[in-house]
C-alpha cells in the first residue's frame, strides 16, 4: 500500500470516528425531542436555537462531576468498564462502507474504512465484545442491582445472539460472501435484500433492539426495578460512556441494517442517473455522493425507529424475553434459513 | 344472586388469533398511535414567552390603590388583616401630619403593610373587606418564585401603585 493511500485511511478513519461521536451526540438530543413530540411535549429548547446546544451543555454537565468510586468496589475494573465498552462500541464502524468509490485525480478513493472478506464477521465479533464492558461495570460495582443487571444483560446477548447470526447466515447464502462491500453491491439499485428476506429482517430488527439493549428489551438497565442495572454505581463521564456507546451501538447496528437489507448506498434509478451524466468520472461522483446521502438517511430513518419503538411499547418480562428469544426467534430463524435453501436450490433448477 | 341492573356481561377467555399472537400487528396499531401524537399540536406553554390566559376575574398579586390625586387609600383599618383566613396581611398604622394630605387620603394611614405571599391564599377576602377599595388583586400579576423566604414578604414598596400608573387603571 503506498503511503498515499494510509494518510487517506488515517484520514478517513478520523472522519468516520468523528460522525460516529457527533452522530452519537447528537442522538441523545434526538431522543429526548423524539420521546417529547411523541408525548405532546416540545422536548429541550433553552440551550442555544432549538436546544441544539444541549448534549454540549449535557457533556459539560457530566465532565464537572464528581469522579465518584464506590470504597468496595474494584477501582481497576470499575474505570475499565466504560472504556471497553466505547472502544468497543468505537470500533465496530469500521468495516461499513459508506459509499462507493470516488474518483479524484484519477484515484479511486473507496469510502470505506477496511474492507475486509470477513466483515460481517468482524462486526458481530466487535459487537459481542460489547457484553464485556457491561459485565465488569456490573461486576466491579459490588452492587446487587448492578450484578444483577450484568447477568441479564450477558444472557440476553448471548441468547440473541443466536438468532441474529441465524437470521444473517439466510443473506449469506443469497450473496455468497461474507465481505459488506459484496453484500453492498450486490444489491444494485432496488434489487435490495429485504425483497428476498422480510422474515429474516424482522428477526434482525428484533434481535438488533436486544443486542443494542434498547426498549422493549432494556432489561440490563431497567430503572423501574433494577435503580439503572449494571451502571447503578456509576457517575460523570463514566456514565456518560455507557450511555454513549450505546448510541453509538444504535448508529453501528442501523448501518449494518442497511446494508444487509436495504442496499447499503443503492437507491432506485441509480443506473438513469449515471448514464445521464455525459462525463464518466463527474457520473461516477455525482451517484457515489447521492449514495452516501441515500446511506446516511437510511441510518437515521433506523435510528428515528429504535427511538419511536421506545416509546411506543413497555419492557418485556424477563421469562418472555428469554422465551421469545429461544423458542420463537431461533426455530423462525431456521425456517428462514431451510426456506432460503429450498428457494436457491429450485432457482437453479429451474432456470 | 340477582343482578342489580341488567348491564353486566359475561366475560369469556377465548384463545386468541394468530393475529394476535404473532404480535406484530398490534405493535404496527401501536407505532402508528404514537406517530399520530409526534405530529400533533403541542400542549405545553413556553412559559417565559408565552403565559397562559387567565379570566378576567383572576387573583393574583396584591395591589395598594391611590386615590385621583395620587394618595394612599389605606386607613389602616385592619379589616383586611381580620378578614384574611390564612393570616397573612400585618400592618401598623400611624398619624397623619400636617403637609402630608397629598401623600395618604385619611387622617390614618399604615406605617408598614406586609402581606406573606407564602401564607396568602388569595382568596380575595381582603379585597371585599375593604371600605375604602385600597386594595385589590391584580389579574395579570403573580409573585415570581425566589430563593428566601423573606423575599416573599412583600411591603409597601412592592405593594402600593406606582405614582405615574394612577391615571390608567
């Protein structure tokens, strides 16, 4: 790789990096304009023109607090938890592509991180280590609440986790590779995957709510029983990173939504918009930079979701949570993948 | 036994759809209630800006009247401080000297009038006990919270009319 192209990389893992946190920013206020509209109220508007400025004065808020360790708690692991899981959370945006290539001054500069064949593979091994963070904030706080917190949220992800792998390996098999990239742009134009796979979809979307430990599945951090699950103990900016990469796992897990599903930076007639364009190289970036557009919208269309689902429905009853998972998603899952199967098998049989 | 009126009903459990049990489309009946509401007209009022409408009859804060010439109503009867129920109007009174009959209209006027915005009702019951219809509640006035307690017991100066306002109200 010449050096060129690792200061673009260096460059463009920055500039991912910062939408993710400004994204993740921003999200807070989001949700709290979202949770007031949808309870006819205005939602914050003091701190600057709209409120804008209210995750600055919220960030502001948490860094001035007191750096508070509970005295039986284990001071290593209590500090290390929040940092796992925002590392963690930080680092799963890397294999997504955000667009396709531009072309400037003869270069193709492909807007995306790394692209590796195993991408999916990368994001759920990410995602997953996501658990651990919660797990040792839990465990280091020496609180009842918080360990009980950190066990639900370990059992939850893990028996999630299955039928979210399952209901992905249906995609896998229809595109045939495990890269992001491939699964992007096999879904040129509107030929996107969630005409082939609704059912796989909405067993991701569920399963997506209980990895993302989002409403109607919060149960780690249910506040009505648990005070605030496994970040009970925790205080100031600590806090403000759990809370953090939370949204940040909301923004990670949206891109992945739309790009197993809803074409990535595909959008409809993108082909007559390429070939009305008489210059190839300007064709080529006009449709890359609709695309990147076509993605972001996409993303937050999901994350206005995980958001109106919240407050729209009540938490789950931990013996349904865990019932809906392994005897309701899984068998659904393998359906979908034995269907999946069947209906490649008579494709070829039959054209 | 026998019911009481005819309106009761029985209740039956029967076993539910696959509709609803499948769960989905009620969760879709549900997103689209609280996506009615996100577009909805707003209730709250944006207090410092806005206020909400009172009726013309409101009570709010107190006020001491002057006269057409710009005295002091108030005798410092007392007949306020005894009506009041909860308490809250203390006054003392005091003499009229020479060369003051611009300032206060009788030969007696209050020295200190306090009334304990905390204790106060406002229940308007000094405003129909007044003879003289030195004082009255204002319709578009309200005390403001504040940090002491102290704060809230207003005095002459917060209370009696401003000099140059006589002629509007």
């Amino acid at each position: 790789m010449e050096s060129v192209d690792l200061i673009y990389r260096g460059i463009f893992i920055l500039v991912i990096f910062g939408i993710t946190l400004l994204i993740a920013t921003y999200s807070t206020y989001f949700e709290r304009k979202i949770a007031a509209f949808i309870q006819d109220r205005v939602g914050p508007n003091r701190a600057g023109p709209f409120g804008l400025l209210q995750p600055l004065a919220d960030a502001g808020k948490l860094f001035f607090k007191e750096e508070f360790i509970p005295a039986k708690a284990n001071k290593a692991l209590f500090i290390i938890g929040p940092g796992i899981a925002m590392l963690v959370a930080g680092m799963s945006s890397a294999v997504i592509p955000f667009g396709d290539m531009l072309l400037v001054g003869g270069r193709e500069i492909w807007l995306q991180a790394i692209e590796v064949n195993i991408g999916v593979l990368y994001v759920f091994g990410i995602v997953s280590l996501g658990v651990y963070g919660l797990m040792i904030g839990g465990w280091a706080s020496n609180n009842k609440f918080s360990l009980l917190g950190a066990i639900r949220a370990a059992s939850q992800n893990i028996s999630y986790e299955l039928a979210m792998g399952l209901s992905l390996i249906a995609v896998i098999m229809m595109t045939g590779s495990l890269s992001l990239r491939e699964i992007a742009e096999q879904q040129q134009g509107f030929n996107w995957n969630i005409w082939y796979q609704p059912l796989g979809f909405i067993l991701f979307l569920v399963c997506a709510f209980a990895e993302t430990n989002r409403t109607p599945f919060d149960l780690p951090e249910s506040e009505a029983e648990l005070i605030g699950g496994y970040h009970t103990e925790y205080g100031s900016m600590k806090l403000g990173m759990y809370l953090f990469a939370e949204y940040i796992n909301i923004f990670v897990v949206s891109a992945v939504m739309s790009t197993l599903y809803f074409g990535a930076y595909n959008f409809p007639f993108m082909e007559n918009l390429r070939s009305a364009i008489s210059d190839p190289v300007l064709a080529n970036n006009v449709v890359t930079i609709v695309g990147v557009a076509v993605m972001f919208a996409k993303i937050f269309a999901f994350i206005f979701f995980f958001m109106w689902v919240r407050w729209t429905l009540p938490r789950f009853r931990y013996d349904q949570l865990m019932k809906l998972g392994w005897q309701i998603l899984i068998p659904l899952a393998i359906l979908n993948v034995v269907l999946t199967g069947g209906a490649i098998l008579l494709k070829d049989y039959l054209f | 036994m026998e019911p009481l009126s005819n309106r009761s009903k029985k209740v039956q459990k029967r076993e539910m759809t696959f509709a609803e049990r499948a769960y989905l489309p009620a969760i879709a009946q549900g997103l689209g209630i609280t996506l009615k509401h996100f577009f909805k007209k707003k209730a709250t009022i944006n207090y410092p800006e806005q206020t909400r409408e009172r009726s013309d009859i409101w009570r709010g804060l107190h006020v001491l009247k002057r006269d057409e010439n710009g005295a002091e109503r108030c005798t410092a009867c007392g007949l306020c401080a005894v009506a009041c129920p909860a308490e809250a109007i203390t006054m003392i009174a005091g003499e009229r000297k020479a060369g003051e009959e611009h300032l206060y209209r009788e030969e007696k006027y209050a020295v200190t009038y306090e009334v304990n915005m905390l204790r106060c009702i406002f229940c308007g019951l000094c405003e129909e006990a007044c003879p003289k219809a030195a004082i009255f509640l204002q319709d578009d006035k309200l005390a403001p919270a504040r940090y002491e307690r102290d704060e809230f017991i207003y005095g002459k100066d917060r209370l009696v009319e401003p000099l140059k306002t006589t002629e509007t109200k």
